[in-house]
C-alpha cells in the first residue's frame, strides 16, 4: 500500500513541474477546440462580415461576434482597433496574434467568420481608384468601374473579366476556362460598353477581378498645337502624318525639316534616333513614317539648335505634363 501512495505521489509531483509556470485555459474558443480557424471560409473579409474572436487568458474579449465596420476597422477590446477589410481569416489571427504577444507570453488566437456579408470584387489597372470595392446588391460591369472612379485616360480597348468558377461561368462568347486555377476569363470591348451594348454590360459576381489594361500610346511633343500621347485603340501602329493631324497641325515656330522619332529597341538602353522630314512628308515628296506603340514623334522648335532626347524620354516616363488623346 506504501508503495502504491509512492508511486501516485510521484506521478502528482512530475505532473505538478510539466505545469508549472503554465496558464490554464478556463475556457476554450467558440465550438470547444483550443485552436479554431474557420477553414470553410477562403474569401477576402469585408465590412458587414461578423468575426468570432478568441485569444486564450484574454477573458476580456467578449464571446459575442464582433462586425467589421464600414470603415473596415474591428475594434477588439485590450487589443485596439485593427484593419480587417481585405485580409483574410489567417492574415486577421496574424496581426491580432502580434498585438496578443503584449498581454499573454504564448498566446494562442482563433478567429471565426461567423456570418459573411461582404461582397469583394477588384479592380486594377487604367482606373482613377483601383483597388478591392464591395459590391452592394446588384451591379453591372460599368456600376463597379463607376465605383472604382471611372476610366482613366489612358485605359486600353478592351477589359478582362476574371471569375471563380463556383460563380458561374461568365455570359460572354469568348469565355474561355482555365482547369488549372479553377478560373474563367473574357474580354470585353471598351467601345461597344461604353456605347451601351447590353450584352456587354454585364452583372459582376463576387470575387470577380477586372483588369482595364493600359492602352498602348505613340507620343508627339514640341511645336504642335495638341502635344501628347494618342492612344492606338485596336491598331498597331498610325502614321506620323497621321499622329500630326490628331496633333491639330504644326506651329508657326515648327522646324518640321528636323523632326526626329525616338524608339525603343530591345536590348538598347537608349532610344534609337531617326530624323524625319515632316516638311517633305506633307509635300508627297517623301514617304509617310509608321510609328509603333511607344514611339516619340518630336517636332523641334526653328530658333533652336538642338533637342535633348534625355529630356523628352525622362518626360514621357514620367508623364509630366502630357496629355492623354482618344480619336
């Protein structure tokens, strides 16, 4: 019998050292695990989406859900307020895990989507505020650009629609299917939309990514009476006459003998210089000079001597100052 009460005192005395020191949950995490993450939900968090939010020995976090506000803030309380639109679940138990560390030595953090409102769709390239919007009840194609601040000047003739394929497929002829990532695509004409054509204005799922490409552009500055880039729409290359009419014509100051093009070459740091004689060009007397997408047509001023193509480069690259033409 002695023995026995040995062995069970030991047994209670080891026990006793593997806890000391440690902090005993008294509770668990909403649905009795120690550690929950809501697996079933993968999408972006949202305003109007409700969080679960359990941190172990931080018993001043309430079991109730907490909402993310319009503002796209959670405010949980000891740890603060925390930006929780366009995370997702385990990028949100991240950041509340790194606030944690301040109060618990080893804590441990669940986060649970309890209730999903939110509607994500991105927007990216050729808008005036791109980015991840809410959809809010039903919208159109031109409804979410309108969100995204509408087109920018630069935008390119087409639009690409990208769209999970558990939202269904995408109602356009040339949707095609990507087995591989699970996605559908289609391109839309940014014309005809913006005509009105209803077959392409079409409703836009959540989680949908649209892509407004920038358009491609040839460029002409110096002594033309509407300097900057004029987009090629559909078209690979215009005319330098072409580009000079869209320019509203020469100055009175205009040296159009001594135009030249500047054009990028591959595996050329520089552009590459090619005179133009716009002067005999409007006479019929020489050829007309095709320019590419990215060419720079500059037209010199007669008083000076030369140009400083470093200058013009530096300017197109930045876009100071140019103004973006459609025709």
């Amino acid at each position: 019998m002695g023995y026995r009460l040995s062995v069970v005192a030991i047994l209670i005395h080891s026990a006793g050292l593997a806890l000391a020191g440690q902090v005993l949950p008294t509770s668990g995490p909403p649905g009795g695990s120690a550690l929950v993450m809501d697996n079933r939900f993968d999408g972006i968090l949202g305003s109007g989406d409700q969080v679960s939010i359990w941190v172990l020995g931080l018993t001043e976090i309430p079991d109730r859900p907490i909402s993310i506000e319009e503002t796209g803030f959670i405010d949980v309380p000891i740890l603060g307020r925390i930006r929780a639109t366009g995370l997702r679940v385990d990028e949100l138990r991240g950041q509340l895990l790194d606030r944690a560390k301040q109060y618990v030595r080893s804590p441990e953090v669940s986060v649970r989507v309890t209730e999903s409102r939110s509607r994500p769709v991105s927007v990216v390239g050729a808008v005036n505020n791109p980015g991840l919007h809410q959809l809010q009840g039903r919208k159109t194609l031109i409804e979410v650009v309108a969100i995204a601040g509408g087109f920018r000047a630069d935008a390119g003739h087409s639009i690409r629609i990208t769209r999970r394929v558990e939202q269904g497929t995408i109602p356009l002829p040339n949707a095609r299917l990507d087995q591989s990532s699970q996605v559908s695509t289609a391109e839309i004409a940014l014309k005809p939309l913006l005509d009105g054509t209803p077959e392409q204005n079409i409703a836009i799922r959540p989680y949908d990514v649209i892509t407004v490409p920038r358009a491609e552009m040839v460029y002409v500055v110096g002594e033309v009476q509407r300097a900057g880039g004029f987009v090629l729409n559909e078209q690979e290359t215009l005319s330098a006459l072409k580009v000079l009419a869209l320019a509203g014509g020469l100055t009175q100051s205009a040296a159009a003998q001594r135009a030249i093009v500047l054009r990028e070459v591959s595996g050329q740091s520089d552009r590459v210089e090619t005179p133009v004689d716009l002067k005999k060009m409007l006479r019929g007397a020489q050829s007309d000079e095709a320019l590419h997408a990215g060419d720079i047509l500059f037209v010199p001023n007669s008083a000076a001597k030369s140009a400083s193509k470093r200058a013009l480069e530096t300017a197109i690259q930045l876009g100071t100052g140019i103004v973006i033409w459609r025709h």
